[in-house]
C-alpha cells in the first residue's frame, strides 16, 4: 500500500520556498505520493476555507517535478468541470512526460457555487462535466481517481475511473462506502475498483466520532493497517486540520508526518 501527503498548495504561508521544502520533506521522509488541491477562482465562500495565495495544481506539480526524483505527484482533488476536457488531457499528458511518468488525477464535481458562477459554468452541469473529463483523461493514459461519496460518485468509480477516492471519512462511514461501492460494481457487472481514500492527519490525545487518521499515534496507525487489511492501493494523509494559519508552521505537520511514517511501514 503507498502512502502519501496532501500538501498545502494554499493559505498565508505557502510560498515558493515553503512549497519546494514541502516536496523535498515527503520525498525524504519515504512517503510515495504528494498531492495539492485545485481552486481557479478564489471566491468567498473558498476563501473562507483556502484563502490566497492559491497555486493552480498543474503549474504546481510541473515545478514540483523538477525539484523531485522519485515521488508520484497528484491533485487531490482536480475539480474536473472547471476546465475544458480536451485542456485537461493535454496538461496531463504533458505533466506526465515531464514528471516521468509520475502522475495521478484525483477529481471531484465541486462544491463551490460561487466559483462556478466567477467561472461561468453551470453548476447543474457539474457530473456531466466531470463525465467527460474523465474519459479524456483516459485517452492519455493517466491513472484517475474518483472522489465523491454520493451515488453518482460511486457510479463514475465504477464506470471510469482506475480507484475510488473519498475524502476524510469516519470509519463507519469507510465501511458503508465500501460496501456501497461494491454493490454499485456487481450491478454494473463491472470488477471493484481500486481503493485510494484521503484520510485526515492529526495527531491528538484521543477523541471520540474521530474520522480515520484522528486520535493517538496507535490509533492513526490502526487506521492504516485497517485501509491495507481492506486492500487499499493507496492512503493519502492529509494535515491540514482546517485553520489556514496552519500553514505558516508546516513543521508542526511535517514532526506528525515523520512520526507516523516511523510507527508505520
């Protein structure tokens, strides 16, 4: 099972510098994956959540790939209606020759109303959209993963995409998802696809109605051995717990990072 680091590509404290030494530090801590998030238009209702500096992930990654060697780069996730499909194939598939083939296109609908609107994209559009994207990503070759937890989420996993991947759930909800999953697969009659979920990263004395990666260092690692024990490809950690002032001490998420990597192998 690879594991990797969503990376903070957003917020007051991400800078140039800050976002190489994020790459360098996963990449040296052994982690196998580092992905960023997607926003184009930083409206309120994103920036109440991620304000700016917002660095679009395709930029992000392509400069990213060459202050790294061996680490897979990843969006986590693309929101896939913002731009026209053919536009995101052709950004893939050269990222992915730059990069050496070290690529996957995580992607969602999105949420955003606001955005889709500074954007002009119609919000009700936004599966269909997604929909073709995804089979354009698919005409070059890049791994895409799924995420969503609704009932067309799980569709699209079935019917395109190479994995599922949710975003910060709670174990009872993995469990549900998964047998949701599964059920939409055996409708299809199409095989279960791969399983790649993000899950949070915080480190606490413990909590209760914790989400997966929530709590003790024994009980993040628990989570983990349940994903691999569950046939997970892959897990994606995710530090940010939510406040953007977070990200002006990223050693404080890089110290949990190195400290889970070394109780878990």
């Amino acid at each position: 099972m690879r594991i990797g680091v969503n990376v903070p590509n957003f917020g007051p404290g991400t800078t140039p510098p800050v976002l190489r030494d994020w790459a360098r530090t996963v990449e040296g801590l052994g982690f196998d994956l580092l992905m960023v998030s997607d926003h184009v238009v930083v409206t309120p209702d994103v920036a109440e959540q991620y304000p700016e500096p917002f660095y679009e992930p395709f930029t992000t990654l392509s400069w990213l790939a060459g202050v790294t060697e061996r680490i897979t780069l990843g969006t986590t996730v693309l929101i896939a209606p913002y731009r026209h499909p053919l536009l995101v194939a052709r950004m893939a598939a050269n990222l992915k020759a730059l990069s050496g083939d070290r690529l996957v296109v995580g992607v969602g609908v999105g949420w955003a109303r606001q955005e889709f609107a500074a954007l002009g994209v119609p919000f009700e559009a936004r599966g269909r959209l997604t929909d073709e994207v995804v089979r354009a990503l698919r005409g070059v070759d890049v791994p895409v993963w799924v995420g969503g937890h609704s009932d067309g989420a799980l569709r699209r996993t079935v019917r395109l995409g190479d994995a599922w991947h949710p975003l910060r759930l709670t174990p009872a909800g993995w469990r549900d998802g998964v047998r949701r999953l599964a059920a939409v697969a055996e409708a299809e009659g199409r095989p279960m696809p791969a399983l790649a979920p993000r899950i949070l990263l915080r480190l606490t004395d413990g909590v209760e109605d914790r989400r997966m990666g929530e709590g003790t260092v024994e009980q993040v690692v628990a989570d983990l051995e349940t994903l691999r024990s569950d046939g997970a490809e892959a897990v994606v950690l995710d530090p940010f717990v939510g406040d953007p002032a977070e990200t002006l001490h990223p050693e404080v998420a890089w110290q949990a990072l190195a400290t889970v990597r070394k109780e878990f192998r």
